[in-house]
C-alpha cells in the first residue's frame, strides 16, 4: 500500500531535520588486497624442490591447479606428492627452470634461498604478466600466501601483510575452534541453491540468505536438506513476509566489544540503520557497507526528530520491504522510548523483535569495578532518568525510596539537572557525605570518572567540563572510590592477557 501525500511530507520532514553524522569512508585503508584465484585446471609454476616448495605445491594441487615443478633436486615430500596429488595433477620436471618455463602460467612461486636466483624469477615473471611469490622473499612477490581456514567451499585467508605471520597462524587457530566444520555442508549447500535463489527479487533473496544463516549458524553440524530450501522459499511467499522487519537493538554503552552477538547478526543484515546521537561510530562498523545509516536520535539541545516521526518512518520502511535496526546506545527497553516504538509497530502489523543491550549502569559499574549491589547492605537497584519531557526534573519522582541507603541509584540523563537533584536527595534526608559517582562515555576510550558524595558532585562535575553521555551513580557500593579521593579522572585498566 502506498503512503499517502500526508505520510510523504511527514518522512521528507524526518529526513531534512536530521542531523546528519559526519560520514567516515566506508573502507579503511588495507595494507594489502586479500584476493582469491580460482585455479581449477590452471597452469601453476613452481620453481624449486625444497620442502617449502612441497608445501606450496600440497596447497596449490588442493586448490585444483595444474602444477608443474621444475627441479633438479626434488626433496621426498615432493615424490610423494606427485605420486598422489591432494587435487589438481603434480608434473615434476626434473631440469632447471627457466624464462620459458612460465609460459601460460596464472601463477608462479619460487623456491630458492639464493637473492640473486629469487630476483631472475621476479623479473621473468614480471616480464611474462605473471604474479609471483618467492617464499620468504617478499621483496621478490607480487602477492602473499595468507594463514588459511579451510572449511571448503567456505575458505578464510589471513595476512598481517607478511609482518606477524605468527600472530596469523594464532588467530586463524582461533577462528577454527569456533567454527564448527559442519559450517562447510552449509556453505556447499548455498552453491547448490544459488540458482533457485536467483530467480526472487533482490530483497527476497536478501531475506532467505538471512534465513539460511541463522539456521547454518542455529545448527552447524546439521545436514542442511533440500527440504529446507522448499520451507524457506515457501516462508518468503506467505503474507507475514510481505513486509520487512524492525529490530530494537540495544548498541550497549560504547565500546563496541560489548555489543552481542545477536545485536551483531541484526547489523550485518539491515537495509537502513536507524541511530541515535549516542551510538558510538565503532559501532556502526559491523553494519554492512551498503546498508543506509540515518541519525533520528536525540541531539542533546540541537534539532533532532521527534519521536513521532521515528515511528512513521520505522513503519514506511519496513512497509517497502526493509530489515530496518533502531539502533539505540544501551539497553533500548531503558529509557529508550522502546514502549512507544513498539505499539507504534503493533498499530501498523510490522514484525519485530528486540535485541537487549548493556545498560551505561553496568558499563559504567564494570569500568570503576564494582558491584552494583551487594549481599550485606544494597539489595536493591533502582534506574530513574535525570529530567522529563519539559527537561526540569520528573515531578513524580519518589524521593523517599531515593533516600534509602539500602539502594544504589543510576540516574541517567543528569547533567541538565544535576544541581537540582542533588538538593531535593539532600532535602529528602540523603546524608551529604554519601558517595556519588559520575561516569561520562562509560567504556570508551575516551571515558572520565568524578569521584565525590551527593553534597560535592554537582560543583565537581562543573569544574572538570566534560562533554559526552553521563551517568550517575549513588550508593555505598561507590565507597571505595570516595574513601581514596579519586577526583581525577580515571584511566581503565588495559585488558587481561587472557
């Protein structure tokens, strides 16, 4: 159904009010181009019979090439590689190479530990149009062997651009104990399918490969059936796919390690990333490169849209068809306005779902290391926000249950009203010299913490002039920082090693 005259005005005037983020480009620079050739039946050179060569040699036969190894020494694991290729045939050539000897080859690798011999190679293969690698000399390459994960037809390369080769072979060690080898069944099943595939439009196509993963990453080691296929195909047919999607998803409180792995999946998939202010950039890294990013989000006292036109613009996209991520900084259902973005979803029959974030309460209590309640004296937690619609105080505020001592409170929001704040606590019974943190960028690198109680906070908070999200904690589980008079700001610890 087509938005009226009324409803396109209305999201023209969501765009135009939009702040618009500055926009980084969408690659970072690369140290080198990972790449992949497709080498079945090809002509592939080796020069050279050491056991280097044999590795190469094993690889490059796995990988479907035809070699052919030109060597007047060939070392034993050659012989019997060539007597019983992993792939592609293994041609030994028991002479000296020479110029000639690239002829018609895609690739050439050379095996020498002789500078000079390892640069007559170069240049005959540059001379030829022919990438090389000469092993171990990368002066003498024009393309690298990267650390492999072979979970074939699904294959990962790895390179640090020939400076850690160590650390590649750590990390694609890494990558091979989380994925199971059941994932290549999947990836081999996506061949299989493609040409079915191919036939739906581009956004059902989108919606089924999305589908796929979720069930190849659900269950590995499941055989994936043909019957999975049908069911999925069969989904992408029947009305309740006929619209797109919305996720609410809770981008944690900055630092990017925190996100999910859930709030991860729903980046990677979404045509249009709908963010606010707060999310950290880092963030919005996971999405893929072709997915629209708009900022809707509050802006602090600059122009920002309001909260009505985020719904109206949620529900026209997912309308057309889109996988839409409300991307919100923390946890969406804690003064995210979640309520009303949902019933605004429920109202227009737009599918949804919610992806829970971590709160600032929890980044901020994990960074200053401490528990937010304990067993013997705080047990109980309460989450308030620093100011309502009109941006004074909330008038319904519940100063007694504030005022206990057996609580911790996370006052999000309070930098407009801190002031005021801090005198009702004080005229509510709250002990001057009760401990009060405030916690600006919880996480991020960029993260400042001043330490004080609820009487000095608010001057303190003024003096040191930082900008960026605040959140305030009050409790005595903050006393250790108070009893060290830590009011300079606090660097976080490096990570552990393990």
């Amino acid at each position: 159904m087509l938005p009226g005259a009324e409803t396109l005005k209305k999201l023209r005037t969501v765009l135009e009010r939009a702040p618009r983020p500055t926009r980084p480009h969408r690659m970072a620079a690369l140290a080198i181009l990972p790449v992949f050739f497709n080498l079945k039946g090809k002509r592939v050179v080796v020069a050279g019979g050491s056991e280097a060569a044999a590795w190469k040699v094993e690889l490059l036969s796995a990988a479907g090439a035809s070699v052919v190894v030109y060597t007047t020494n060939c070392c034993p694991e050659l012989e019997a590689l060539a007597a019983a290729p992993p792939r592609g045939p293994i041609s030994l050539q028991r002479s000296a190479w020479s110029p000639t000897s690239f002829a018609g080859a895609t690739l050439v690798v050379g095996a020498t530990d002789d500078d000079d011999e390892g640069a007559r190679m170069f240049d005959a293969a540059r001379a030829a149009g022919i990438a090389i690698n000469v092993i171990d000399k990368p002066q003498f390459c024009t393309f690298q062997f990267g650390a492999i994960v072979n979970r074939s037809p699904l294959v990962l390369g790895i390179s640090t651009d020939g400076g850690a080769p160590v650390l590649a072979q750590a990390i694609r060690s890494r990558i091979e104990a989380m994925l199971p080898s059941g994932i290549a069944r999947w990836a081999q099943a996506a061949k299989d399918w493609r040409q079915r595939v191919f036939r739906l439009r581009p956004m059902a196509r989108r919606r089924f490969w999305q589908r796929f993963t979720d069930l190849a990453l659900a269950a590995p080691d499941r055989l994936p059936r043909v019957e999975y296929c049908d069911k999925l195909l069969e989904e992408l047919w029947s009305d309740r796919c006929g619209h797109g999607h919305v996720s609410l998803v809770g981008a944690g409180p900055g630092n990017p390690e925190l996100l999910t792995l859930k709030a991860v999946r729903a980046l990677r998939s979404a045509d249009v990333i709908l963010f606010d202010d707060l999310v950290a950039p880092q963030v919005l890294q996971f999405a893929r490169r072709e997915a629209k990013r708009l900022l809707v989000g509050k802006s602090g006292r600059r122009p920002s849209c309001r909260q009505d036109e985020i719904n109206t613009l949620m529900v026209h996209l997912a309308k057309a068809g889109k996988r839409v991520v409300r991307l919100k900084a923390g946890d969406p259902l804690i003064f995210g306005r979640a309520s009303e973005e949902i019933a605004a979803l429920q109202r227009a029959g737009i599918s949804f779902d919610v992806v829970p974030g971590i709160s600032a309460a929890q980044g901020a209590a994990a960074s200053l290391e401490i528990s937010l309640t304990e067993r013997t004296g705080t047990r109980r937690l309460q989450f308030v926000t620093g100011h309502a619609h009109d941006g004074h105080l909330p008038g319904d505020m519940d100063w007694h249950a504030l005022a206990d001592r057996s609580s911790t409170t996370a006052v999000y929001m309070p930098l407009g009203t801190l002031r005021a704040l801090t005198q009702r606590l004080l005229a509510a019974g709250v002990e001057p010299g009760r401990c009060a943190t405030a916690v600006f960028n919880a996480t991020r690198e960029d993260e400042v913490v001043v330490v004080g109680t609820v009487a000095t906070i608010s001057d303190l908070v003024r003096e040191q002039q930082v900008s960026g999200p605040c959140l305030l904690l009050i409790g005595n589980v903050l006393r250790s920082l108070v009893q060290a008079k830590q009011t300079a700001p606090i660097t976080p610890p490096l990570p552990s090693s393990a």
